[in-house]
C-alpha cells in the first residue's frame, strides 16, 4: 500500500460455493458446462489507457478495463460478496496464514493455446517485484518473502525468496509475517500469469496484443486506438464469454461517450455516473446498473502533531453525531451515493453492514451532550478540502449540520490543489479536520483497516494508535480460517466506534447504462461492466 495507490479524489449459473477444508479463504465453484460459443457484438466505451498493459504496471481503471477482460487470476471476486472464488487455482491451502501451497486446475490454457503453468506465476511476480523494473504494482508483492533483497535500485537478488515452484501445477507463497487475507489479494491484476511468450521480447509484443487466460482474446487494436475483442475459443474457466465480439472504443471526451450511447453507437458505458442521476435516469430509464463502489468517504482529524484540539474521543463521537448523513447524501448525491454505516463499502468480503452503529446514525440529543463533555472546541471547527473536485458541496452541507445540531461555528476550507493538499496532510501540518477517501485495492474489510488505522501504517493520516486496535488486527491476520478472521476484523472495527479516529460519511455509487440492444448486464464489485454477463436484447 502507498499513500498515492489509494488515497483516492476519491456468480450467475454457479454451482453453489462450498469452502474446502484447510483452504484459505477461497471458495470452490462448479466449471460451466460446455457452452455454446457466444454470439453477437457489442461496443463498448472506454478511457485510453495511460500505461503499458502489462498487469503488474497497469494501475489505472483504463487500462485494467483492457486486461481484466482478457486475463485470469488465480482467484475472481464474487460480485454479491466481494469473497474471493478459485478461478485459475483449484486450491490455496494454509495452515498457519504464512505459507500457502497453490494448486493450478489441469485444463487452464493462455489465448495463444499455450498451459497455464505455476512457473508463468512465479516468473510473473518477481518481475513484478523486481526494483529495476519500475512497475507501478511492485508495492502489492511486499508481503512475500524476501521483498526487500529485490525491490531496491540496486536488489541483492532477482528472485523472492518466498515463491518456490514445486511442480507444473503447484507453487507455494511464504509471507514475511502471517497475511489471512492474502488469497483476497491473488484476484488483482497484478498477480495474474505471463505467458511465456511474454520473455521472448520483455513484453514489446504483449503490450501492442495482451495475452490471457481470460474468457476474451485480443483480435485487433492497440493502446490508444481501442481494441476488438473475440470470445476466446479455448477458454475453460468458470466465467465463459457471453457476447461473441467487444469493441472496445476509447474516449477522451466523457460527453461524446454520452451522446453515442444515446445515438446507440455506444451499447455500454459503465461511468453515466459522472453525469446526475436525474439526466442518466431520465434518458435511459431501467437501462441503468448500480453498484456501491469499492470506496469510503470520510473526515479525518489532524494529526496531533499539528493539532492537538481533537484529542477528545467523546468529541470526536459528538461531532459524527451531530451528522445528518442521510440528508447530506440526498441533498448532495441523490442516488449517486450510500450514506456510510461502517468503515468498508457493502461489497467488501467481511464487511458489517452496522460497523459503526450507533455511532454514525444522526443523534443531535447525544450529540450536544457528548459534546459539552468534552469541553467543546474553542476554535472555529473547519473541514478542508481540494479544490477542484466535486467535494465542496457535500462539504458545505457537513458543515450546516455540525452547525445546525451544536450552535457552533464550522467552515469549509479550501485547499488550491491535491497536491498541496495531500502534502500538508502527509508533513503533517494540517490543522482542523480535512476530507480523505480509501479506494479498495482488494474487496476486503481489512483492506479498509490496516493501511488506515494500524499504528504507522503509511496511510494513517491522523497517527491514530491504539494497542488493542492492534492487537485485534495481528490476531485476525494470524487466522487461517476467513470466517473467524472477519470475525476478529470486525471486533476491531467496533473499537474504531468508541475512538473515532476518522468519520465515515458516505460510500460513492456507481452507475452504468447500456442502448436498446442489450437486455441486462451488471457491474463487477470494482464498478466495471463484466463482459460475462450480458445479455443481448
């Protein structure tokens, strides 16, 4: 995890998941029956990527829109759940949360027809995590073993210590320290195989024509002119191609997008959501998906190493309080937001829908008296923000209902640019609260806890520290078993009520529409269209 990663502007016809013994975390599902092969086309709009596409340098949402269509990973995300479901892997076993030992399915092929081996993953990763390199996705390779020795300018070795291949199909993880979410991870892009056809030129032919082992192959196209798409023939994995050929056309304008989904040249566009929802709604009525995304907005409080007035966990609470979460969404959002109940979005595996409780829900009577506890705030309270973003706004409607509740005085401030923003915050010399969102880099209530909220953690913008917070956190990480490690993650997320380190307000939806020509199609849980699922009309 690093600070500019995600500190962000912000299973149809399956058999049923049955989790296997020893395994960690991974659910086994049923292989499709043979299907028959997909017809029909469609087009679909898509931002130009902005890196190479290769997986463990592609971070930005335009270029995984290319990769995530034509690759596997080991594990995919369960759109309902966020619960990592074996796709590449028939098993990831573990005993201790430390070392993991992967068994490959026997029938997975690349595009090109080539197996799926475990050497392709092992070689993959440590590329990926080699300093030299410069991969944008190195950071997600920390926590296996012998990182460090790798990663630098100047590495002491080429290879991870922790990865061994053991056999065709097989290949074992040691971690640096017990990680119980590490299979959660294995569905990112990152840590999806290279074929080895990939070495012959270091990736100059892949990138111009990625191959996968995805349910799509790359027919025709290139970086910044768009790609068509064929269903990959040879594909044998859980989630079969759907449409037969995907255009995929990519748009520097968001509005040209917009006029050609409603022309009908356009049949999907899985961002309507940056228009409101009454202009969206209004023009395509029920061609419309919706989906929390994988993120959190929240108001932080300072550092105490710039401001110490925030100190009082009772002021903290009264001032979550005194929110009117559900007016400032529907004020300032409509449908284009949730009004926040916890520390993780809905779609995130291990996620209570009551995280926070009481202590996010509107309460002016326990507000005021919590807040004359602690004393009030001499200074006029403030909430600081970027400008030019969408979070003046919602700001200013935090702000009235502080006001409104406690009779005092709170003001929007302000910031010029992100940069400067995220500066004064990371130097610590932010007074006053201040806005900050978390992007998921994986579907995981943990995901949402440790980066933020473990003490030192790198993005743990207000040095909140608290010995049993960490405890609870070390415990759940050293459980094998993911039910009882959400279990423990969650105990730790009602400590968060009680200390308000940072207060969740809203999750940020995303919406998607299609054209006349498609039946129904649904959003993945990182609010991306999955091509696997639509249906045509």
């Amino acid at each position: 995890m690093t600070t500019s990663r995600r500190r962000e502007t912000a299973a149809a016809g399956a058999a049923a998941a049955v989790i296997l013994s020893g395994c960690a975390g991974v659910a086994e599902v049923a292989g499709p029956a043979a299907p028959t092969a997909p017809t029909g086309a469609i087009t679909v709009a898509r931002c130009p990527a902005a890196r190479p596409l290769v997986p463990s340098d592609t971070a930005e949402l335009c270029g995984m829109r290319v990769l995530d269509a034509v690759t596997a990973r080991l594990v995919r995300y369960d759109r309902a759940t966020g619960r990592a479901l074996n796709d590449l892997a028939a098993s990831i076993a573990t005993k201790d949360a430390q070392k993991f030992t992967i068994t490959l399915r026997s029938n997975a092929r690349y595009s090109d027809g080539t197996p799926v081996r475990a050497a392709d993953f092992v070689r993959a990763w440590n590329r990926g995590a080699y300093g030299p390199n410069k991969q944008a996705n190195q950071f997600l390779f920390q926590p296996i073993a012998g990182f460090h020795k790798v990663a630098g300018k100047k590495p002491r070795t080429k290879t991870l210590s922790g990865l061994k291949v053991t056999g065709e199909r097989t290949f074992t993880v040691k971690l640096s320290r017990p990680g119980s979410t590490f299979p959660q991870r294995l569905g990112m892009l990152a840590f999806a195989p290279l074929p080895p056809s990939f070495f012959a030129d270091n990736g100059a032919a892949f990138q111009r024509r990625p191959v996968g082992a995805g349910p799509y192959r790359v027919e025709s196209g290139s970086p910044s002119g768009g790609f068509v798409l064929s269903a990959n023939p040879g594909y044998t994995g859980p989630t079969p191609p759907s449409v037969g050929r995907v255009t995929l056309r990519p748009y520097t304008d968001h509005s040209e997008a917009w006029a050609d989904l409603l022309a009908g040249d356009v049949d999907l566009m899985d961002e309507v959501s940056l228009l409101t929802p009454q202009v969206y709604e209004r023009q395509l009525g029920d061609r419309v998906a919706r989906a929390p995304s994988m993120a959190l907005q929240m108001i932080w409080f300072p550092s105490p190493k710039a401001d110490r007035s925030y100190g009082s966990a009772k002021l903290r609470r009264a001032l979550s309080l005194a929110i009117d979460r559900n007016a400032v969404v529907r004020a300032v959002w409509g449908r284009g937001a949730g009004a926040a109940t916890g520390w993780s979005p809905p779609g995130a595996f291990g996620t209570d829908r009551k995280g926070c409780g009481p202590a996010c829900a509107y309460n002016p009577k326990q507000a005021k008296k919590l807040f004359k506890e602690a004393g009030g705030h001499a200074a006029p309270l403030r909430i600081s923000f970027h400008a030019g973003a969408d979070h003046e706004a919602w700001v200013k409607a935090v702000c009235r209902s502080i006001q409104s509740t406690l009779g005092v005085t709170c003001k929007p401030t302000a910031v010029r640019d992100f940069a400067t923003f995220r500066s004064r915050v990371e130097n610590r010399k932010q007074t006053g609260m201040f806005r900050a969102g978390w992007l998921a880099d994986y579907p995981s209530l943990e995901n949402f806890l440790t980066p933020q909220f473990a003490s030192g953690a790198v993005v743990n913008d207000g040095d909140f520290s608290d010995a049993k917070f960490d405890t609870l956190l070390a415990k759940a990480a050293r459980t094998a078993d993911p039910a009882k490690a959400n279990a423990v993650y969650r105990q730790a997320e009602r400590r968060l009520r009680t200390l308000m380190p940072a207060i969740p307000l809203y999750y940020p939806v995303i919406a998607g529409g299609w054209s006349t020509d498609i039946a129904s199609a649904s959003l993945g849980v990182f609010g991306i269209f999955d091509l696997t699922t639509i249906e045509l009309a």
